[in-house]
C-alpha cells in the first residue's frame, strides 16, 4: 500500500486535484469575482477570500506540473530551451495583466483612462521585474543555502566570513546574463524617446529571439539524472513522453493564466479592506501573485538540490520579462490604438523603469563571478524591501503634491545607489566580466557550429 502510494502517478493526481476547485468554480460554472455578493443571489459570485484560496490552490499545483513538464522535456531539448519555456509559461499571468492595461491605454488613447492605463502598464511591468530580483534571486539565493545544511547541493559553498556562503551559477547561463545585461542597458534609454515605442519592440523583442536563435541549437544535456515524476516520464516511449509533456505544458500554463486573475483581483479587494492605495496594489500585490508560479517552481528545483536549474530560470525569467513583455506593450497599445503608435507615461514611470534597470544592472554585477553570497543575497532583499516600504510609508503619510515629489526622490536616490553599486561591482570584477564575455562568445559559436568549447576559468 505504502508503495502505491509513492508512486509518481498519485504525486500528479494530487497536484491535479489542487486545480479542481478552481476548474469548478470559475471555469464550469462561470463564477466571478465579486466581494458585493448578497444572501439574494447566493452562488453567483465568488468573495475574495474564496478567490484568492481557490486560485492559490491551483497556481500551486500548476506549478508543480509545470516544473515536471520541463524537467521531462529535458530528455528531448536542450535543458536552456526547455527552461526557457518554463519561464515564460510561468510569467504569463504578467503578460496578460500588463496587456489589458497596454490595450486600454490605445483603445482610450488620449482621455484620462487611456493615460492612467499607460501608467498602469508601467508601473505592473517594472513591480513585476523588481519582485524577480529584489524578493526572488535575493530569496531563493537564501532559501538554497539553507537548504544546503540538510542536502548535498553542490552548487552551495560553505565558506568562513561574515555571510560568505554561497551558491555558484551554472558558468553555461553566461548567455542569459550576457543577453540581459544588453537589455539593461538598453532599458535606460527608452524613457528618452518619450515612452515604449516600435523600435523599442524590434530591439528587445529582437534581442530574445536571438537568444531562443541560440539555445534551441545546443546540445541535449545527459549529464543529471532525475528522479521522481520526471524520471517515471522519460522512460516513456518517445511519442508518448513528448505528449505527456505538452499536456503539462498546456493545461498547467492555462490553469496559471485564467487563475491568476481572481487570484490577483481577490488580493486587491483583501488589500482595499486593510487600507492600502489601489495604485500601490497594481504595483506590487498584483505582479506579487502573478510571479508567484514562477517562486514556487523554483522553490521546488531547489528543494530537489536543482539549485542551477532554479537560479536558471529566474535569470531566464528576467530575462523574457525584460524583453518580451516590455517589446510587446507597443505592438498591444498600437493594435488597440489602430495606428502604430508610442505607449507615453508620466514623469514617476519614468523614474520607475529607470530604477528598475539599476536593480537589474547591480543584481547582473553580483552574478559575474557566477555566484551569490549570503550578504549580496541580503543586500538585494534589503534595497527592495526598504524602497518599497519608505514610498508607501510616503504615500499613507503626506498629501499630494508632497508625495509625489517624495517619492521621485526616493525613486532616484535608490536608482543612483543601485547604479554606483553595480558600476562598482563590474570595475572590482573586470577580470569576472571578461571571463563571462568569453565565456558567451564561446557558446554561441559552439551553438552555431563552431568547434571551440567555453574557455577555462581565470583562476
């Protein structure tokens, strides 16, 4: 019986039957989200907290067979392309909350609502990107090297020193960095063009087909041995596990992305209850819930001693985030608008996205020795959490236009620290940086036919 039970067909059944609630609420039935709900129309609507347990319960099990998806899939690509997909199906919640807000701003092009829903767009967009860095790698960066002390996770380093532990990055993810730190640099100058326009699309959308162009032309890596659901797939005959994994692939993205919808709105009603800005929330509850598949997955790598696979995905994540859903915001707010058009926003979005790629280029700065220690781990977590609490410390306490000044200062100051931060990082570690540089160079020759191999490790 004991044995029955550990089978890996009773682990997926249990991660399927955690999206049933949700599947019978909101999708055969119909329900909706609606916090007003009366003893007159009983079972018509679903209330917040409903929402938010039942569109949990099926993220977190979505998750689950998500990251079985990619894992099985890694018999048959290449483990970067199937982690690539894990990424975006993963983010995909995003893309469709910071669609809506892109296509309302062109189908109401020039009118209040159309301007606040540009604003809206922005602001998600670089919530979301900041919640990847500032809670996820700075996270799960903590979370494996405690982990660590009761796994054999190879990727973790247990060194002497004030918060010295560590956790080594897969040297084959120098691509992604490499790709992401053009993107970065790319992403300071867009607000200088008067918003997000077609030729930020074709440079950033670009840049990430470049990199599929790349990885999907590597080689299938047979080095790590999986156990558990994964290995049960891949003993599968090959027709027969390239199905199982679509399917996964498929209803798990499709579970995340209908779920996440009342599981974020019913976050923002709960949010309402306890006093906090709607504006806020937009900001950081709602892409908090719409990254949080992506949190679980690689809490679960990592909870497997898959520590490089979890850090690759976040990388991956940031990545298509940075670019992808960036790039399409204008196609999105063209098509609405009926002509191609720039996707404008006010003075504090533009402090937004400028902060958000100083964050990005200090976190890149820390990853070019291909590791993360305990106290840069801290330090990311930190500069998130204190900006964040001292803007809605700013907002709850003074009145406009006090606030708004307020909060652009701290907005600048934190981007300025973030700046010389990493600017700092990549001057100590010049050595790391060409290391990195060669190192990329050498897998996109290898991906493209070439015969050189990555170069050694500058010792």
């Amino acid at each position: 019986m004991l044995n029955r039970l550990r089978h890996p067909l009773v682990a997926v059944a249990a991660a399927l039957l955690l999206t049933v609630p949700f599947v019978a609420l909101f999708v055969v039935h119909g329900y909706h989200l609606d916090p007003a709900s009366t003893p007159e129309s009983p079972g018509a609507n679903v209330s917040p907290t409903v929402a938010v347990f039942v569109g949990g319960l099926a993220i977190l099990g979505a998750a689950f067979l998500l990251a079985w998806g990619a894992e099985t899939a890694e018999k048959d690509v290449p483990t970067a392309f199937a982690i690539a997909v894990l990424a975006v199906l993963a983010v995909a919640p995003e893309y469709a909350v910071d669609a809506l807000y892109a296509w309302n701003a062109g189908a109401f092009e020039s009118t209040h609502r159309g301007v606040e829903a540009a604003n809206l767009a922005i602001a998600n967009m670089t919530g979301a990107n900041r919640i990847l860095i500032g809670l996820g790698w700075s996270g799960i960066a903590l979370f494996t090297i405690y982990r660590a002390k009761r796994t054999d996770d190879r990727a973790v380093k247990l060194r002497s020193g004030f918060l010295a532990d560590a956790v080594q990055i897969d040297r084959d993810i120098s691509l992604e960095i490499a790709f992401l730190l053009a993107a970065t640099a790319y992403a300071f100058f867009v607000p200088l063009g008067g918003g997000i326009g077609i030729v930020d699309t074709v440079v950033l959308v670009g840049l990430y087909v470049l990199y599929i162009g790349i990885i999907i032309r590597g080689d299938v890596d047979e080095g790590e041995t999986h156990v558990g659901v994964p290995a049960y797939f891949q003993e599968y005959p090959k027709g027969r596990r390239i199905a199982v994994v679509l399917f996964l692939f498929a209803y798990s993205g499709l579970i995340i992305f209908e779920a996440v919808h009342p599981f974020a709105l019913g976050l923002e009603e709960l949010g309402t209850a306890l006093g906090i800005p709607p504006f806020f929330m937009i900001q950081w509850l709602a892409p908090l819930a719409s990254e949080s598949p992506e949190l679980i997955v690689v809490a679960y790598l990592v909870n497997k001693a898959r520590s490089t696979a979890g850090f690759n995905a976040l990388i991956s994540s940031k990545l298509n985030q940075w670019t992808l859903l960036i790039g399409t915001l204008a196609v999105v707010y063209s098509i609405a608008a009926g002509h191609i058009g720039t996707l404008s926003f006010d003075q504090k979005q533009t402090a937004e996205i400028w902060i958000t790629a100083g964050q990005s280029l200090f976190a890149l700065a820390i990853l070019t020795n291909f590791e993360i220690s305990v106290r840069e781990a801290v330090a990311l977590l930190v500069l998130f959490v204190s900006q964040v609490v001292a803007e809605f410390y700013v907002i709850q306490i003074y009145a406009e236009p006090t606030a708004a000044n307020l909060s652009l200062l701290i907005l600048h100051a934190y981007t300025a620290v973030y700046i010389v931060l990493g600017v700092g990082l990549f001057v100590t570690r010049s050595r790391s940086f060409r290391e990195l540089v060669g190192h990329t160079a050498a897998n996109i020759r290898s991906a493209v036919g070439g015969d050189a191999g990555p170069p050694e490790r500058a010792d």
